[in-house]
C-alpha cells in the first residue's frame, strides 16, 4: 500500500470521530511532515506517511528530530491500522479531559 493510500484512509478516519486534519506545507523548509492533526481538546500530532518499504529523507529526519526537540508529537506512519492506533490514542486522551 502506498503511503498516500494510508493517508486518506487515517484522515477519513481522524475527520470521522471529529479530529482536524491540515495537509502541512512548510514552505521556508524542505522535509516537513505530510500532516497535522488537531483533536477536540487541542492535542496536535504530526504524522509523516510512508509505505512499508519507504524510506524517510534525511530532510525528513532532520525534519522530526527537531520538532521532537521542541517537545512535538511526529510519528511516521508505515500503515493504516497504525495510524488508526495513534488518532485513536489522542481521542483517548480527549476523553479523559471530558470530551467524546
């Protein structure tokens, strides 16, 4: 499967339970994440999606090791049960603050 094909499945599913999600484009810097998703209470995640055997850039990694230096959630996502898993984590987290 494709890593754009992992992408809208997760994104379907995000919009579904109520999650934000914004095509990212940094355009002063190459190797940005393909997505931020935003939840009901404000937990933001960035997820870069890859197929299983794709490799990240080196721009990439760059990319995420510095937002991880910032304390910024960023996870690649190799495939759609995965991505699932990581949406689903962060509406858990919402529904322990009250909402869901």
């Amino acid at each position: 499967m494709k890593g754009s094909d992992v992408e809208k499945e997760v994104c379907a599913y995000a919009e579904k339970i109520g999650f934000m999600s914004i095509k990212f484009r940094d355009l002063s810097r190459a190797g940005g994440p393909d997505r931020l998703f935003i939840s009901k209470t404000g937990n933001v995640a960035f997820l870069e999606f890859k197929s299983p055997s794709e490799p990240v850039s080196d721009r990439q990694d760059d990319y995420i090791t510095d937002l991880k230096r910032h304390c910024v959630t960023v996870n690649v996502v190799r495939d759609v049960d995965a991505g699932i898993n990581l949406i689903s984590q962060m509406a858990s987290q919402d529904a322990l603050r009250g909402w869901g």
